[in-house]
C-alpha cells in the first residue's frame, strides 16, 4: 500500500489541538480532568479529538470571561450534549435577566477629568472594584449603566476619588457575599432540581422564566434588607448624639 493510500489521521492530537486554540498541553489535560473536555480516541497509544473540540474550547474561554465558574459550565456542557452552540444559548438565556442596559463608554482622559487626577493607579483600582472595565487601549467603560449614573453623582458630590474607591470597594466586597448567597440559592433550589429532572429541554423555558423572578427578588431584598440597616443605624446615631450632649444641644438646635 502506497503512503497516500493510507487514511488521515483520526482528528487531533492534543498538541496539535493546543496549538490551535492557543493553549497548553498541561492546561488542557486539567480541563479533562475536571470534565470540561471529552476523552480522546484512542487509536493505538496516541489520543485523538474531534474538530468539534476546537469549538468547545472557545466557549469555555467564553463563558470563563462571561464570569461563569468551571463547575458551572462543566454542568452546562453535559446539559446541552455535544452542542457548543446550545452551551451558549443556554447561558444567554440564563444570564439575560441579570443583564443592565448597555454600558456607557468613557475614555480614560474623560475620567480622569471628572476625578481630578491623572495617577494611572487610580483607574486601575476603578478596574479592579468594577466600576470600569477596559475596551481599548485608553477606551474605558461602565461595567453598566447603573455604575455610570453612580459614578457621576458621587462625582457631583465633591467626593474624592481616594474616597470613592475605598467606599466602592469596600461595597464590592460585600457585594461578591451577597452574590454568593445568592449563587448557592440559584444552585440548590432551582439549577440542582432542573439536573435532577434530566435537564428536560422542555423545562428550560421555567428555568429562565424562574432565573427572571429571582432577579428583581434578588435586588429587593438586598436594598430591602439595607434600608432596615440604615434605619437602624439613624436610630443608634440620633440616640448615641443625645446621650453625649445630654439632650439639650439637639432640644434647642
């Protein structure tokens, strides 16, 4: 038998798939490790992958930047069977509800200008609590409208920027708590139950319409749960005032 009489190989090895997806060997057995990635054919001692994983690393990468935790898309994977494209989907329709209007963009020179500085550390550390997020090279912008309108009016305030990214950050920290709170809610009562059921193509419009409810839910008991803390807070300052100047300051003021 002649050499080009003899079949092409079975699809690609995984050096070959590394290059293609600009990855390391050894980052690519770990997403196999932990289910991310099919196992390879095997055709003597040599492993080979389907073209179709070429695409199912990209969207890995994708819903990675989307924030979506490996266990989470892992889950997502073996939900939607061998398509990428459904993987996809499924996350968009999960995420849509959570999802602000569209972010405004701001250059950097802009923001600069609004918090009058010029020190590099200080967009970063915008960067880093969630306020910004970079498009370009000097090209900013809002990680959502929300924080746009935020940023203005405490801008507006005379706030400093020091001070503004301290009280942000310190916001953010307890946001990430309260994300996770909900995170695990999400997962035990309404993710975990659709698993249970086979993840029914069927249940996937409840699923969504489920995720839509929890999102306003979600809002009104944080903001809700922080009024009652305000109000209690006011409460123990005006007493705490009245207490340290006897009451008669604040009676006659």
């Amino acid at each position: 038998m002649k050499e080009s009489d003899n079949p092409p190989p079975p699809g690609l090895t995984i050096d070959e798939l590394a290059r293609r997806v600009d990855m390391t060997v050894r980052n690519l057995r770990e997403w196999r490790t932990l289910g991310l990635l099919p196992r390879a054919r095997m055709r003597g001692r040599v492993g080979y992958y389907d073209e179709s994983v070429v695409k199912r690393v990209g969207v890995v990468h994708t819903l990675r930047a989307e924030g979506f935790p490996l266990d989470l898309i892992r889950q997502m994977l073996e939900t939607a069977g061998d398509s990428a494209d459904a993987v996809l989907h499924l996350a968009e329709r999960l995420r849509a509800p959570f999802r602000d209007e569209a972010a405004p963009p701001i250059t950097e020179s802009a923001w600069n200008r609004r918090w009058h500085t010029s020190n590099p550390a200080h967009v970063q550390r915008a960067i880093d609590v969630g306020l910004l997020r970079r498009t370009g090279a000097r090209r900013l912008e809002y990680a959502s409208a929300r924080l746009a309108t935020v940023d203005q009016t405490l801008s507006g305030l005379g706030l400093s920027v020091e001070g503004m990214l301290a009280a942000l950050g310190a916001i953010r920290r307890h946001a990430d708590g309260l994300a996770a709170v909900f995170e695990q809610v999400w997962r035990d009562e309404i993710w975990q139950p659709f698993l249970d059921k086979g993840a029914p193509e069927a249940a996937l419009h409840d699923l969504q319409s489920t995720v839509e409810k929890l999102q306003p839910a979600a809002l009104d008991a944080v903001v809700g749960l922080f009024v009652v803390a305000m109000d209690q807070r006011v409460a123990e300052g005006i007493a705490h005032e009245i207490e340290q100047h006897g009451g008669g300051a604040i009676a006659t003021a």
